[in-house]
C-alpha cells in the first residue's frame, strides 16, 4: 500500500463526482472507495467528506436520500445529478490540461 498522501486543492471534489458517478454511495463508502480506488494514497476524514459532500450538494451536483445500509443503519446516500455529470467532465478535462503541463515541467531539463 502507498504512503497517504495530502489531497491537492480541489481535487476531492473531483474524486467525489468520479465515485458517485459509477453509483449511489453513502459517505463513508465514497471514503472507503476513494481510499480502495487510490490504493491507500488518499485518506478521506469526516472532517473533509461531509462538508464537501454538502457542497457539492448546494452546487446541485450530487442529490442525497435518506436510506438504509446494508447493517439497517440510516444512511444518506448520494448520487450525481446530470449538472454533476457535466461538471465532472470539465473536471477531467482540467484535470488532464494541469496533468500534463505537470509533467512537461517536471520533465523539463535544467
């Protein structure tokens, strides 16, 4: 497993929209996925996840319903609205413009 690593600015809500986007989750699943899909890089706390989560919620990006788990625990579960879906393909664009000028930089001989 990889050592945890900071979450860049603006990255988590990015890595929130691509979670949602293969499904429904309730929070601590969007943790627990982003944490699985990172390989342990990125460790998403409460403190970090339910604020973000209630900010893409009044962005109208992700919409959430009260539910129950799979143990019958009440569990507000998130899924990605269709202004979601097109905010997270600027995000991937975006994402993929600073990726790659990223790498010209560090590849960039002194």
């Amino acid at each position: 497993m990889a050592k945890p690593a900071d979450i860049l600015p603006g990255t988590l809500d990015l890595l929130i929209l691509r979670t949602l986007e293969l499904g429904p989750l309730h929070g601590v699943a969007i943790a627990d996925r982003i944490e699985q899909v990172t390989r342990g890089v990125f460790l998403i706390g409460p403190g970090s996840l339910f604020p973000a989560l209630h900010r893409l919620s009044e962005k109208g990006w992700i919409a959430g319903e009260w539910t129950e788990s799979e143990t019958k625990r009440r569990v507000k579960a998130y899924t990605l609205t269709g202004s979601g879906r097109a905010q997270l393909a600027e995000e991937k664009r975006n994402w993929k413009n600073v990726f790659t000028a990223m790498n010209r930089a560090l590849a960039e001989e002194s």
